[in-house]
C-alpha cells in the first residue's frame, strides 16, 4: 500500500517560516520524481516545486529565493522549506510522487498552511 505522510503545516505569522515534510511508504522512492502542489480556496491546483530523483528542481515563480525543496532517499522523504512566508501562501498543501518512467503517481492528503497576523 503506497502512503505518501505530510507534516509540517500550521499557522504562521508573516514573514515566518515553516518546513513541510512527506514520508512515502509502499514505492520505490528514487524512482520517482516528487513534488508540492498547492490550493487555495476558489483557485486550482498549482505546482510549487519539484524534485527529481538526482536532485534537479523547479519553482513557481512566486517562491523563488524563498521557498526550497529538498529530498533524502535514503529517508524516503522530501521536504519544502518555505520561508519569508506571505499570505497568499495560504493553501492546503499536497505532496505528490510520479513514477520517472510510467504513470504512476501518488498524492498525500494534504496538509493546510496558513499565514495570518
């Protein structure tokens, strides 16, 4: 059974920082590239970073210099850094993993992130 765990969320205030983490279970993990998706209320979901097995990463433009992600395979576990957080970074939260070769893809169940005086 694949489970893909995230932690790490919470409210904080501007200009805080939070670091998320997602622990997968039941999959090969470095054969999958893994990424953080985000969706605020009334807005679709949006790719905010992504990670490839070796290591390679995109951003949204919106986080970049601010937010940073990383993965441990060994850990099976990749995390986002986000700092210098804004209120438009309100959202829930989605860890996902997509099979390099194939269409394999797992999402987390979310985890909600709230930036707020």
């Amino acid at each position: 059974q694949v489970q893909l765990v995230e932690s790490g969320g919470g409210l904080v205030q501007p200009g805080g920082s939070l670091r998320l983490s997602c622990a997968a279970s039941g999959i090969i993990f470095r054969l999958y590239k893994t990424g953080w998706y985000r969706q605020a209320p009334g807005k679709q979901r949006e790719l905010v970073s992504a990670i490839t097995p070796a290591g390679s990463t995109n951003y949204v433009d919106s986080v970049k210099g601010r937010f940073t992600i990383s993965r441990d395979n060994a850990k099976n576990t990749v995390y986002l850094q986000m700092n210098t957080l804004k209120p438009e970074d309100t959202a829930v939260y989605y860890c996902n993993a997509r099979s390099v070769v194939g269409s394999l893809e797992f999402w987390g169940q979310g985890t909600q992130v709230t930036v707020s005086s």
